[in-house]
C-alpha cells in the first residue's frame, strides 16, 4: 500500500513540475505487451514516461534499469525494486547471473510492458548515441512486441547539471508508431530505423539538446 502511494506521489509531483503531457502521435495507449523506448538525458526520464501513460497501464510497465546504480545504497533499492518494480539488468559482465535478454524475457513473459534507453547511457551531446544491441536481441526472441519510440521533449532542462532545485518547465513525451522486427533485417538495420523512428520525434529538430 505504502509503496503504491508513494508512486503515485513520484507521479503526481513529475505530472506537477513539467506538465508530463503525453502527446500519442503514432498509436494510442494500449495493454498490449510493448517495449517503449526513449531518449535519455536523466534520471527522471523513465519517471517521465510511466507518469504519461494511462494510470490504468502504469501497473504492468516496468523500467529497465541498470543494477549498478539503483543497488548502490538501501533508498535506490527500495524505490526501483518496490515502488517502481524495476527490471534491474547487470552491465557488469563478471558480476552476471543471469543473461540481460533472459531477464527482459521473463518480465515480458509475465505480463509486462518495458521501459527501456537504447542508447545506454546519459546523453549530454546533440544527437542520439549509438542504440546497443540489447533491443534488437529482445525483438528477436519476442518478436511479437511493439517497440514504440518516445522522446521526451525539455526534461533535461528541467534539473541541469550542477542545479540543486528543479526548474518548472513543461515536458512533453511524443509516443511514435509501433515498430517490429522484420523477417530478415539484421541487428544494423533495425537499430538504424528505431534510432531513426526516435530522432523523427524530435519536434526541436535538435535544438532542444543543445547546451
């Protein structure tokens, strides 16, 4: 219960502070099983795409997030385990046990919707990072999920480097057409037109990332 409560809290002061106004440009909201992939400039911007989603989908969509970060001290556990029910991967190849693919897997296999960043990383340059590879292995051993691009618009404005409070500004996250696997499109190809299908979104033309 209390866990529950304290989402909603995370949700309602993002909602607060940026607006967290979803604009469904290429689909509309669905309970279907789907990988929503996005930008990432923060550490908000996961919290930024749950909070857009209907509350009634919000239950069954899950964060990937890297266990690195989240397991470094009891607070960040309890909130990505436990408020935010997180599917936490091992970048750490040596501290593995379990394969990254296999763990998204099951989540999905249990019912859930995924919340992921292709690109890896914080992006503080102009333009998106290369995306890894994980997204493509994932589509290959379920093929029948939807990837739909996000991008989140303004969020990094929001808490810039070096800022200690928020700036009240309003977010936008831009949900794009559903993408799949094709039948034969190797690893290159597919992560060039979900890069594509993301940067497409990008109603600034790039400005917005910008320093």
């Amino acid at each position: 219960m209390i866990d529950a409560l304290l989402a909603r809290g995370f949700s309602g002061a993002i909602r607060g502070l940026t607006g967290a106004r979803a604009l469904w440009e290429g689909c509309a909201p669905s309970d279907q099983r789907r990988v929503y992939f996005g930008n990432h400039a923060s550490h908000g911007d996961f919290v930024m795409i749950w909070s857009a989603l209907p509350v009634a989908l919000r239950r069954n969509v899950r964060p990937v997030a890297g266990a690195d970060y989240w397991n470094r001290d009891p607070l960040r556990r309890y909130l990505i385990r436990s408020v935010f029910n997180g599917v936490l991967i091992e970048r750490d190849p040596a501290a593995r046990q379990e394969d990254p693919i296999a763990t998204l897997c099951k989540a999905v296999d249990h019912g859930a919707s995924l919340i992921l960043f292709p690109e890896g990383t914080r992006n503080t340059g102009d333009d998106l990072l290369p995306f890894k590879s994980g997204m493509y292995h994932l589509a290959r051993q379920r093929p029948e999920l939807e990837f739909v691009p996000v991008w989140l618009d303004n969020l990094r404005r929001v808490m810039p480097k070096g800022r200690l409070l928020p700036l009240p500004l309003l977010c936008t996250a831009r949900f794009g057409a559903p993408i799949g696997l094709r039948p034969g499109e190797d690893k290159a190809a597919f992560l060039a037109r979900s890069r594509d299908a993301l940067r497409a979104l990008d109603a600034s033309g790039g400005s917005e990332r910008a320093p």
